[in-house]
C-alpha cells in the first residue's frame, strides 16, 4: 500500500529545470523573437524601398539624358545639342560581342549565377567591413551598381552605408525580378562613365576610337573596360588617353576573360599584342552653322517641349543648305572684312514652303538674323503697296510728291523725301522705284493706317506695328528681324500665300536603338493676297530693280543672271541697311548695322552714304548668284491689273 502510494506520488512529480536550461531557452527564445522581429523589419523595410523607387524599376529602360544630332537638308549632321551627361544610347546589337564579355569579366564573374545580389561577394565584403570597423566600397554587382547609377545623386555615390548598402541591393534585387540579364548589362553599359565626358559605351567608343560601339575590337573593347576602374587614372587633365597605363590595363583585363574562358589563348595573345592607337579629338563645331542652330533649338522646344529637348536622344533633321549658309557667311565676311565694320545678317526662305535654307548673322552670343529689331526704313513700302492693292488700288494711281505737314492724333508730323526732293505728280509705281516717302504716307493714309497694319503682319511680320503715319516709311516702335522681312516678302514670290518660316521638318527620338517620331512638319498657308495682288506688286518691285534704287550700283539681273523684285531700306543718319529681294524661288532679306544701337555707318569703307543700296546689295548680288547658280532660270508670273481702280490726288 504504502509502495504503491509512493510510486504514485513519484510519478506525478516531475524535475524542474536547471539555472542554466532556464537560461538558455529564454535566450534563444528572445532569439527567436529578434530574429522574427529583424525578418519582418527586413521585409517590411525591402518593400518600402521597393516602392519608393517603384515607377525607377518599371520602366523597360532607364531614362537617361543623352546629345541630340542636328542633321541638314541632305542628311548630314551639322551639329549636337550636349546633354548635362553627354551620351547616346543603343540596345544589345549595338554593343557588339566583346564590351558585354568583358565588363562581366572585371566587374562581376557571377554576373548570371546570382539574382542581384551576389551573397557569396557580400560575405567577403562585410567581414572586410567589420575588420575595418567601417562600411567599404566592395561586393557590388553590376545590377547594384546600375541601380546606384540610376537613382544615387552622383556627388552622393561614394558615401556608403549598411543603409545605402542594403537600399541598393534591395533595388537590385527587384530589378532583377523585372528585367533579363541581357537587359540589365545594356542598361548598364549604357549608363557608366568612361572618362573624359564620356557616358555610356556608345559615346566612350567614339571618344576614344572614332568607331561605333559594336564595332570595336577585342583590343579596345578591353581598354573601355578598364577604363572603369578609375577614368581619370588613364588620361591627361586634358582628356587625352595614357597609353602606357591604358594599356597596362587592358592587359588585365584581357587576362580576366582568359582566366574566365571568354576567350581563346590565340584570341588574348592577338589582343594583347595589338597596339591602342586613339582617335584624334573631333573637330570643334563649325560657328558658321551657329544661328541656325539656335533658331532650330529653339523651334524643337516649341515643338516638343523643353524637358524633351534635356532628356535628349533626338534626331533633328531641319531645311539648312549648307552650301546656302556658307555662302550668306563668306559673303558677308568679304563685304565687311574689318574688326570696326558693321555686321550683317542674310536669311533666306523658300516662298513655296516656308523652309529656311539659310540664317547667318551673329555677334558674340547674340543672333542678328533671328534676335535683332531694327527699323526697316523703306523696305517696308511694299506692305503699303500690298494693302492698298487689297482695296482695289491700281499702282498706275498718281499722288503728289512734296513735303508733308500735319498733325496726327495730337502730334506734329514733318515728312519729306530724301534730300528734300519733291517730284510733283507721280504714280505709285514709280513712287516705289524712287522710294518716295511723302507718296507712301499720303497712299497708308488714304487706306487706313489699320488695314496697313494688318496687311504687314499677315505678311509674316511678327513684331508690333502700329497704325501710324511714320510706319508707312520703316518708323516702327520694335522694329523687325531680319527672318520676319524674308518671311514676308516670300508671301509675294509665293503667289500672295503666307507660309510660316519653318527650320525643323522632322524629329525623331531615339533611345536605346529604337526610334519614334516625334514631330514632323506640315507644309501649310494662308492666303493673304490674290495671285494677281501678288504678281502686281512682284511687278511694281521688278521697277526697283530695273530702274529704281537697286539700279543705282548694280544690275542685278546681270549679276545674279535671272530676274528678281525687291526693295531698298535705309534709316536716318544710316544706321540700318536693307536690301530684300527674290526669285521665283528664293527670298533673301540682307541687314547691315551696328548691333549695339544707333551708330551711324558714316564712313564705312569710305561711303559717305552707306544706305541700301551700297552694303546691303553688295552682299545681296554675290551671294544670291551663288545661291542661284544652276537654278532654271523661270520667269515670274503676268501681272493683271485689270479691274483695279486707277485715281488721282489731285495735290
């Protein structure tokens, strides 16, 4: 009984625990707690960072700035528009074979073993670190590297952390999960700078080589690479390549892809024995393209908008004759050789479309042909002419010549001709060949000054005019540039249709080897006069030529060797020059004057009077015969003024 009772007491007692068993299970179950506690936070920490940079790790491709190319009429490219990282982006085929090959090599053997993340690197790297008791640079893979390229601010990418370090293999990580490998190393090789301004392989292989990407050799493919390591070790503070230790280090690399079965014992001795012979500096920009430019950057960004203008990759191709802007550059340099000379500016537009072929002009930063607001003078009668032509006004319709005094809205108006001279009774026809200011006054007021106004601006005159007496003679507030002029007297050689002046026909935008239109040009108009308006006054402006001032120093259809209309403009104390005139095909507008301001030109080249038809026809004559040379020579069309009405003002 009692045996059984003890047993039974026994078996119901159980030993408690010792000190040390206690301790242990409360450690590893704080353990336990922490490690769950560290797991979650860890997750819950990757899937923050995976959605701040969400949209960055969306994208098929990274979104990298890059140069735009300006491209001629003919397809030939004339200049860049640098982006802030100078490259150009292509895609796998534009790599080649070799590039791929070796940046795996030297930057990261485990490339396509690991998933972003290579943890057998990072163990190496972080006991490195906790050696040192500090956080280095090491263990990175390409995919972590790339993902500091695309979303660390550059002046940001050399301070690292364990938090920047697990951000970065976080982002890589799920970079990984949306993107092939093939797309990975394109990004990347894409993306990295090479040295001396170069980003990318792209830009780098031209730099460097004078070659596309895909085109280069073993050989230098590896000394691209190792470029990587440290850009500014391999070259001179001015850009220039050092060969020793360039190639020095291409000999290290080439031994990492032999090491690593990339390429044949044949291939690395060829390749190492090959010497690097570096492409010569490009050729500086020519500054004769320079106005132009300017006019088509900033019709690209009207076009497309600025931030597509900084992201770059454009392809612009725009209306430029080359051979039309060289010559409008010589031969305004010819006319005025001298440092104390003033400048000139020379544009020229196709009437039947609007495409400007050439713009030149410039002084310092500042562009005369698209920039400058001068004063006209009488090179703006035609649009008086224009207006009244619209009323019904015949060009046989005489006016009295003589000095004008009136006033006009309150204020004082004293208009005469040059040298006082009055010719009495004389038609509109030949107050235009003899640029008579008082006929031209009498004729704005006669059809409203407003009408004048609005004439000159559907005409292509883009600056304020208003509707006053002196405007009907160039005595504009603004002024005019020399590209509005050009533009509106191409509304009369196109047949009375007014068609914007346009430099950019097409863009397209290129990113990564794809391309997709951006914007094209439309070829359009408006019509502003009737075809008999505008051969009418083409006609009245054919007696300018023929008889008038442009005849005083030049026969221009012997010079130019066709015929052409056009129209004189000097201002007071001659301080601006014009000379517009064209063709059936080609309208140029041609300024002469300081850029300063109101500086007489007295004195140039010893002219006492250095008006329209000196400077400005000097450069007008030379360079429209070159610009029309091997042009057919076509006639301009009939004029018919018949059902105009033919008054008299009777003085």
């Amino acid at each position: 009984m009692n045996d059984r009772f003890e047993t039974k007491k026994k078996a119901r007692s159980k030993p408690r625990p010792g000190l040390f068993v206690r301790g242990m299970r409360t450690v590893f179950n704080a353990a336990l707690i922490l490690g769950a506690s560290a797991a979650i936070g860890i997750v819950g920490l990757y899937l923050f960072v995976v959605e701040q940079y969400g949209e960055g790790l969306a994208r098929p491709r990274p979104e990298l700035v890059q140069d735009s190319y300006v491209y001629d009429a003919r397809g030939e490219r004339i200049g860049a528009f640098r982006a802030e990282e100078s490259r150009e982006t292509v895609g796998p085929e534009g790599l080649g074979d070799h590039l791929p090959a070796a940046v795996v090599a030297v930057e990261d053997r485990r490339f396509y073993e690991h998933f972003g993340v290579d943890f057998e690197g990072l163990g190496r790297a972080a006991w490195t670190d906790l050696r040192a008791w500090e956080v280095q640079e090491g263990g990175s893979t390409i995919s972590e590297q790339l993902m500091k390229n695309l979303f660390v601010a550059e002046d940001e990418r050399l301070d690292v952390s364990f938090g920047r370090r697990f951000v970065r293999s976080s982002l890589a990580f799920s970079y990984e999960r949306r993107h092939t490998k093939e797309e990975i190393l394109t990004a990347y090789l894409n993306t990295v700078y090479f040295g001396d301004g170069a980003y990318g392989a792209e830009r780098a292989a031209e730099r460097y080589f004078g070659k596309d990407a895909d085109e280069a050799t073993l050989s230098e493919a590896a000394a691209l690479v190792g470029f990587l390591h440290a850009p500014s070790t391999y070259t001179t503070w001015e850009g220039e390549p050092l060969v020793e230790e360039a190639t020095a280090r291409r000999d290290r690399v080439l031994g990492l892809m032999l090491e690593q079965g990339m390429i044949s014992a044949s291939e690395h001795r060829e390749a190492v024995a090959t010497k690097l012979e570096f492409a010569p500096d490009p050729p500086p920009d020519d500054p004769a393209y320079a106005p132009f430019l300017e006019k088509v950057r900033e019709e690209v960004e009207e076009r497309v908008g600025a931030e597509a203008v900084r992201l770059g990759g454009l392809r612009i191709h725009t209306t430029l004759d080359p051979g039309l802007q060289r010559a409008a550059v010589e031969e305004a340099e010819e006319a005025l050789p001298g440092a104390e000379d003033p400048a000139a500016a020379v544009v020229t537009v196709e009437p039947q479309s609007g495409a400007i072929r050439a713009l030149a002009g410039r002084e310092g930063d500042f562009n005369l042909a698209l920039h400058a607001r001068r004063q006209p003078g009488s090179s703006f009668k035609p649009f008086v002419l224009a207006a009244a032509l619209k009323e019904g006004v015949s060009p046989e319709s005489t006016y009295v010549s003589q000095d004008l005094n009136f006033s006009f809205q309150d204020e004082y108006y004293a208009i005469e001709n040059y040298d006082s001279v009055e010719r009495g009774e004389i038609s509109i026809r030949e107050a235009m060949a003899e640029s008579d200011n008082t006929v031209f006054v009498q004729l704005a007021a006669e059809v409203g000054l407003e009408r004048v106004a609005r004439t000159a601006r559907d005409l292509g005159i883009t600056t304020p005019v208003e509707a006053y007496p002196s405007t009907a003679i160039g005595g504009l507030g603004e002024g005019v540039s020399p590209l509005d002029m050009a533009s509106a007297y191409s509304t009369f050689a196109g047949g009375g249709i007014h068609r914007e002046p346009y430099s950019v026909g097409l863009v397209e935008r290129v990113d990564f080897g794809e391309s997709d239109t951006s914007y094209e040009h439309r070829i359009g108009g408006r019509r502003v006069l009737t075809t008999d308006q505008a051969a009418l006054a083409t006609d009245v402006l054919r007696g300018v030529v023929e008889g008038g001032t442009a005849s005083m120093y030049h026969d221009l259809d012997e010079e130019i060797g066709r015929p052409s209309a056009g129209k004189t403009g000097t201002t007071d104390d001659f301080v601006d020059a014009w000379y517009v005139g064209y063709t059936p095909r080609l309208c140029t507008s041609v300024w002469v004057g300081y850029p300063e301001g109101r500086r007489s030109m007295v004195g140039v080249h010893g002219l006492e009077e250095p008006n329209g038809e000196r400077l400005p026809m000097d450069i007008w004559s030379s360079y429209m015969a070159r610009a029309t040379e091997g042009d057919l020579s076509l006639s301009f069309p009939e004029a018919d003024a018949s059902g105009l009405e033919i008054s008299s003002s009777g003085g």
